[in-house]
C-alpha cells in the first residue's frame, strides 16, 4: 500500500506523451507510475483531471521589495497555490533585497538561516557574484549546492534612476567599490568555466540579464518625448526606451565572453524577435556554444497593448504583438528551453502613477501553469511540450533532474492535478500573492491548479492550505562543514 495514490487522471510525461494512469508515492518518492496499483493509504482522485509533476520556477525573486522572511513565507504560498513546488531565488548584494554589502562567506549561511521553515516550496539560490570578493567564493558556493550564477549587463556604468545619480552605479546600487563592468562579467565567466570536471555530474552556469546600458541611454530621452506628446502608450514608450536592439548587443557580448571562455549561459527572459534571432545566429556561428534561452510567462501572455499600464513595467519590457509570437514560434522549435514567472512581488503604491519612476517587476508565479496553458493550447502548441517547459527541462539545466521535473520511480513526490476544464476571471484579490494587484486583471484562463503535492504530501486543494510550511532546499540539507548531495 502506498502512502499516497492519485489515480484515474491523465499522466503528463514532459516532452514525451499524456497516458492514463496513476501515481503511488512512498516515503515523500515517486514508488511506481502505471496502472491498477491498488490503494494508498491517502486517496486522490483525478478524474478527468491532468496530473503533471511539480512545476519549478527557476526565476524568482525573494525579499527585493519586502522583507525577505515576510516575503518567502507569502510568495512561497501563491507559489504552491500555482502548482509549483520549487523555486529557484535570485540574489545579490547592494540595495533591495538585504541593502548590505557582504562577503557570501558570512551573508550565505545566513541566508540558508533565514529561509528555514519560511518557504511552502523546496527552495534553491542563484547567486550574483556583485564584488571580486565574490568571484573568488564562486567555488565554494558551487560545492554548497548554488547552481547558477547571474550577472545583470545593464548595471554597468548607467544609472536610470535619479536618487543613485550622485554617485556611480557601483557605489551608489550595488554597495561596492569594485567595477562592475564586462571586465568583472569575463571573470565571472573564467571562474564558473574553471569547475568543469569537479565532484559534482552538474557543470555550473551563468544567467545574465541581457540588455545594454548604452543604448539604452541613447533611446530614454526619445521615448520619454513620445510617451508626454502621447504617441506612445505606456508599455510602448518603455519598450522603445529599453529597445530589442540592446537585448542583442548585450547577446553578443555575452556569447563572445562565453566562447572564450568555455562558460555555459542562461539568457534570462528573452523578450523581444531580435534577442531570439540573436540567440538562434550564435548558436549557428559556435555550434559548440552552450546558451540556454529562458523566457517568462508574462512575455508570453502580454504585450505593449494589454491593459496593466505602467502596473506592467519590467526588466526587459514587455513588447508587441510580434514579438509575443516570435517567442511562442521559439518555444514550439526548440530555440527556447525553459519557462519562469520572474516572480518579484511588489505593492501596487511602489508603482505609483508615473512611469518613468515607478519600481520594476511583479509577481506572477501563481499565473505561470494557466497563463502558459491557455495561451499555449490556444496556439495549438502540444501540451507535452508546454509541460517540458516548466519541470524536465528547467530541471536538467538547474542540475535538479533526477530528482524534480518528472512522473518516474525515485523522484521528488511533486505533483501538480490541473483542470483543463474550468475557466476563471483573473482578480487580485482572488490570488495568494501579498502584491495587491496583477497585470492580468480581468484576463479569462483555464488549466488551473486544484491540488498541488509536495513530497507526498498534499499542501494545497481546492483552495485550502496545508498548516506546515515543508519547503526544505531543493538540493537536500545545507551543510557548512560538508557539501551537500547535489542533484
């Protein structure tokens, strides 16, 4: 007998097929995957139901706007409420976040501290490497189980924010009297290549945030005109001032450094038809290139048209129409491997009314599985696919296949049971998140999560919450004197 039995739904194999079937579960691990297993000791029926395994959102931001225990504990629930069960958390030093300016030596232990019994979700770190300091404790980041890495392009020698212009973006944002500059990103990029080979199967990666301060200095002050004559909506006169054409610069610098380098890269929340083509030309021009393609669920579902206004501004911007389907084009081909919400909680008063001050980014992790499966079916994309996209995938390239991201004997227990066949209106305050409004307001989606299982325990259905907070690391127990297990 098992100690968990879902049975009469459709089976989701990611990237491969939709089966009849059940799942047993064992000791928070998938035991068996057919038919007729025979009973558990807890029940779920999933008639007519789709089962999939537990999502993992590898994009994620914890503590940018609030604190962070706050945060983990609220955005963790909307989270678990959206069928995922892991995410990974990006983080760094310098204003947000913890507003320190610390060594990961001391800041990391102290972090892994904080996150205990805060998190609904298995959790894991993307860490950005801010100071030199930081580039030396790569290494040792790498063996306490930090995966990937992340360098944001745009910070480098602009400043788009008037309170940091006293100063230079270094000293002023990120706390640091370092340069943080193509330099500092081809040393990162050294460093995480160097660990090839080591004790862990998984090779480390670098994400980057892929747009060009300097043309985009030279694009602000045009948009800004258009945007006050009233040419340019809001969405479009931030696109125009963060353009296409600085996400392909920022690519080719970034896969000229990683060919030199040998360092595997992650472009981060691929926005636009240009970043995409840039993409798909180096991979021809360096075949032997390692660049995986990310793209959010919000740069899929909504464009310089949609109705959130400045609600909707993030980095990078959200584009046209065209560009929306060049994405999904990208998804159904292959150029694009993975699917995150980029999920960065947020009050709608740090928004304001103004664009040109208001803070970027919103969360959006409880919308990604219906977002991506409305928008997706409706295209005709096969639904192994859309799966693929959001567990087995994001998965392997995060080093967590084997574990999470699939319905086969000795992984994670997560499971996800969706509804293909309700429809609901999206509203604010029927979501989970602290952030007190969404861009998709009002947006009609299917595919919704009704029971979420994390580990081989039921920790969300039918819109209730289990007690306990069961979110452990995603890469088993964190230890300072030993490295841990890395999946």
């Amino acid at each position: 007998m098992f100690d968990l039995l879902v049975k009469n739904g459709k089976l989701v194999l990611p990237g491969r097929t939709v089966v009849d079937g059940e799942v047993g579960i064992n000791e928070g691990k998938i035991a068996a995957v057919g038919r007729n297993l025979g009973a558990g000791h807890v029940n779920v029926d999933a008639s007519g139901k789709l089962v999939l395994p537990g999502v993992l959102d590898t994009h994620f931001h914890v503590g940018i706007y609030r604190p962070f225990q706050e945060d983990a504990r609220t955005e963790s629930m909307s989270a678990i409420a959206g069928g995922v069960t892991t995410i990974l958390s990006y983080f760094r030093t310098g204003r947000n976040y913890l507003n320190i300016s610390e060594d990961y030596s001391s800041l990391f232990p102290r972090l892994v501290e904080m996150s205990k019994g805060n998190f609904y979700v298995d959790y894991g770190f993307n860490i950005a490497p801010i100071t030199r300091k930081h580039v030396e404790e790569i290494e040792t980041l790498f063996k306490l189980g930090v995966s990937t890495f992340k360098f944001y392009m745009f910070y480098k020698g602009l400043n788009l924010r008037s309170e940091y212009r006293k100063g230079s973006v270094e000293e002023e944002y990120l706390l640091s009297k370092d340069p943080y500059d193509g330099g500092h990103l081809f040393t990162i990029m050294k460093r995480i290549s160097s660990l090839k080979g080591g004790k862990t199967p998984h090779q480390p990666r670098l994400s980057v945030h892929a747009e060009d301060a300097e043309v985009i200095r030279v694009h602000l002050e045009e948009a800004k005109e258009e945007f006050s004559r009233g040419i340019l909506n809001a969405l479009e006169a931030y696109s125009a001032a963060r353009p296409p054409e600085g996400e392909r610069v920022a690519i080719l610098q970034a896969a000229e450094m990683a060919r030199a380098t040998g360092c595997p890269i992650n472009v981060l929340h691929v926005s636009s038809e240009t970043a995409l083509r840039t993409i798909e030309e180096v991979r021809r021009w360096w075949p032997g290139l390692d660049v995986m393609a990310e793209v959010t669920s919000s740069h899929l579902t909504l464009t310089t048209n949609s109705k959130a206004g400045v609600l909707g501004k993030v980095n990078p911007p959200i584009r046209s129409d065209r560009d929306r389907e060049a994405l999904w084009e990208g998804l159904v081909s292959g150029s694009i491997q993975t699917v995150a919400s980029d999920h960065a909680a947020i009050e709608q008063s740090r928004k304001g009314g103004e664009l040109w001050t208001a803070e970027n980014g919103f969360g959006a992790t409880e919308l990604m599985v219906p977002s991506l499966l409305t928008e997706g079916l409706r295209r005709g994309v096969p639904l192994t696919r859309l799966v693929e996209l959001v567990t087995s995938s994001p998965a392997k390239f995060h080093g967590l296949y084997g574990r999470k991201g699939d319905l086969l004997p000795g992984f994670d227990g997560d499971l996800v049971i969706v509804d293909l066949n309700t429809t609901r209106r999206v509203r604010a305050d029927a979501l989970h998140s602290a952030q007190d409004f969404t861009p998709y307001e009002g947006m009609e989606l299917r595919g919704w999560p009704t029971t979420t299982v994390l580990r081989g325990e039921i920790v969300f259905d039918s819109g209730e919450f289990s007690d306990a907070r069961r979110g452990s690391s995603s890469r088993g127990q964190w230890s300072f004197q030993t490295p841990p297990r890395i999946f």
